[in-house]
C-alpha cells in the first residue's frame, strides 16, 4: 500500500497545541506561530493534591510539579501573544488512568498507562472540555514524533481512505506505540509538526529560540515509583509464593502488583542461576521464575483491537509488529483467532506468530501492526502461547 503524507496547519488556521513544558510542545506551538497559525495553547491538570509531593530528578506526567510547567507554558504563551488554557483533568486521569493501571497489575498483566492515557484523556477528555468551552480550532497539534497520513487507495479493498498513524523522521524517538488507539476521526483535525524534524534539530532550534523548555529534561515514565506503594495503598497487598516452573517453592513475594513479566532485579530469592518472572498467577496468587531462555514465546493471543476507521482485515496477513516501546519492531503471521469454550476476549481475537521466537511478551502490554512504518492497527495481549 501507499500512503500519503498529510499536510500541516497553513497561515490563518486555528491550531490547538497541547503543551506540557517540554521541549517538544513548546517548540511545536513556537514552530506553528511563525507559520502564521493562531495559536490556542492548552494544558492538561492531571496532579491530585491528596498525594503527598516526593522530590524527584526526573519529571514524570503525573508530578507533583505540574504547577511548575503549567506556569512556563503560561510564561511562554504571554510572551508570544498565544491564548492559553489550561483543563483540569485530575478526577477523569484518576478513573480512566490510575485506577486501569491498579487494576491491571492485580490482575498479574502488565499494563501501558501512557497508551490509556492518550487514548482517554489528550486525545479524548481534554479535547471534549476545549469545546465545552466554546473553542474551535482547525487542527490539533501535539510534540510526538509521528505522522498523519492517508491510503492513496482504499484500504483493504475498500474505498474508504481513513486518516493514520505513521513512525516520523527520528525514527528513534518513535511515539506511535503510544498513541495507535487514537481512531481515524480524531485523527483527521490532528497533525504532528516534529514528523519530519529529528530531536537533535528539536534542540537545536529550541536553544536558537532561547526556550526555556531547552533545560529540561525529558520526562520518565508517567508516575514516580516512589508514588506506587502510595497508589496501591487502597487495598493492602497480599504475600502469596515465588516458585519456578516446577511449581518448586523460591521464596515470598510481597504482592504481585510490584512484578512484571521479564523482571529481574528486586525478586528477593536467592538462586543458583539468574532467573527473570517468567509469569504472574493472580488466581493462585503466584509469581513464577525461569532462566531467560523459558521466556521465549512463539505466538500469543491479542484482542480488544483498534483499527483505522474500524476497517478490520478479513485474511490472515504477515506484517511487522511491536510489542513493546523499547522492542524492535519484528515480523509476524496475523491469523484470526477462533475461541475455545472456556475463553472470552474483547471483540475479534487475533492470533500473532513470530518468524523467530521472542522474550518476556507480557499480557496487558500492546501489540501495533506496521506496514512500511504505517500503523495498521493494534490491540491489547491478552495470553500466550
């Protein structure tokens, strides 16, 4: 398939930047109103302030600081003539992201919150509270490094045209892992202006522009670990075994929700060999080692999937997958997957096989399926195999 690359905001048009006070945004709002665009700068609140505040030397998305690059984006804004808004998010960010991840790990998965997080609020929450505010906009521009592009013809042998994801420049600062549950509708008002910028030039022209977005440093993950006994506070964790393969006794875990498939550091078991979590069983309440080698996966079942303009493919297809951010991206059979009686999924299950067997695949973790660097789709690993 071919793909056309779509174009950015022109002179005259209304644009919607959301800014965090990270270089990325903050150069992306500057980079738009020298093209001519009007400029609404928008900000999600996502702090809860019943949570005590832990000083950290990384920025995080849900930090303690918020306060801090809220003011900066406010500061930059002022000074370049840009209206600028910020939306309080906190209550929806706890329902929809903090709560999905508790959730996840006690269910023994291991979830990707920044992915739910695009999905439900940026590109979802924040957008329905701009126009409840009686704001429009021409497009919607965010910092990820990725790009909106179109079938030049139909997709799957339709003559449907959908608007979709596809990897950027830098193709190592790739953020569409992030954001492929974004639907084709949102997309087609969403445009990425770092798409062909890598983040060498982003922080070249940042410090040409004297940002203070320049200085910082980028953000880890979306909550400090230092906030997860905090978070998970709730309910009290429930000891439970650590055992090999043989269902042999290793030791006590303190809770499941403090491990992830493919973990090494922090087991607390003393063994003759290095051992990873091979699985998590939250029915028997069990953590589960192995040497590396038994975490080698063949296949595995994903649903709860997300494709452009819910056009579904309706044959089995070889493409490249990811199944995680920090994973390359590697090829795969994709079959659909025809439910035994004991098993229920989220809409059409699909089947993925590697051409070569992979490590420390995680249930509750993403899959995205890539052609050519366009994202053909993606969904959520629900077992292996």
């Amino acid at each position: 398939m071919e793909f056309i690359e779509q174009e950015l905001p022109k002179a005259g048009d209304t644009v919607l930047v959301g800014m965090s006070g990270g270089v990325d945004s903050t150069l992306t709002a500057l980079l738009l109103k020298k093209r001519g665009c009007k400029v609404i700068g928008v900000t999600m609140s996502l702090w809860d302030d019943s949570f005590p505040k832990i000083q950290s030397a990384k920025e995080h998305c849900f930090d303690a600081n918020e306060s801090d690059s809220i003011a900066e984006c406010e500061q930059f804004c002022k000074e370049n003539n840009i209206e600028y808004h910020v939306i309080d998010l906190h209550e929806e960010y706890k329902a929809n992201v903090l709560e999905y991840f508790k959730k996840e790990y006690r269910a023994g998965r291991t979830p990707n919150p920044c992915i739910k997080c695009n999905a439900t609020m940026k590109f979802k929450a924040m957008l329905t509270n701009i126009e409840k505010l009686g704001i429009s906009y021409d497009y919607f521009c965010t910092g990820h490094y990725a790009k909106v592009v179109k079938p030049k013809d139909g997709l799957y042998g339709t003559d449907q045209k959908p608007y979709m994801i596809a990897q950027a420049k830098d193709i190592t600062k790739d953020q569409t892992y992030f954001i492929y549950r974004v639907p084709s509708t949102t997309l087609e008002k969403v445009r990425f202006p770092l798409a062909n910028i890598s983040k060498k030039e982003v922080f070249e022209l940042a410090h040409e522009a004297k940002l203070q977005a320049a200085n910082h440093l980028e953000s880890q993950d979306f909550i400090d670990p230092q906030y997860f006994d905090i978070l998970f506070a709730d309910k009290p964790c429930v000891e439970g075994d650590i055992v090999d393969l043989e269902g042999k006794f290793l030791g006590k875990h303190k809770g499941i929700e403090h491990y992830t498939i493919g973990q090494r550091k922090g087991l607390g078991v003393a063994v003759s060999y290095p051992v990873y979590v091979h699985s998590i069983d939250a029915e028997k309440n069990q953590v589960v080692l192995a040497p590396i080698e038994a975490l080698q996966v063949q296949s595995f079942i994903a649903d709860d999937f997300v494709w452009p303009n819910n056009i579904e493919p309706q044959e089995s297809f070889e493409a490249t997958i990811k199944t995680r951010l920090a994973s390359k991206v590697v090829s795969a059979i994709i079959e659909k997957y025809t439910p035994t009686d004991n098993e229920t999924f989220i809409g059409q299950a699909w089947k993925f096989t590697f051409a070569t067997p992979q490590k420390a695949i995680a249930p509750g973790q993403s899959v995205v399926i890539y052609e050519n660097g366009v994202v053909l789709g993606g969904g959520i690993i629900n077992k292996r195999i």
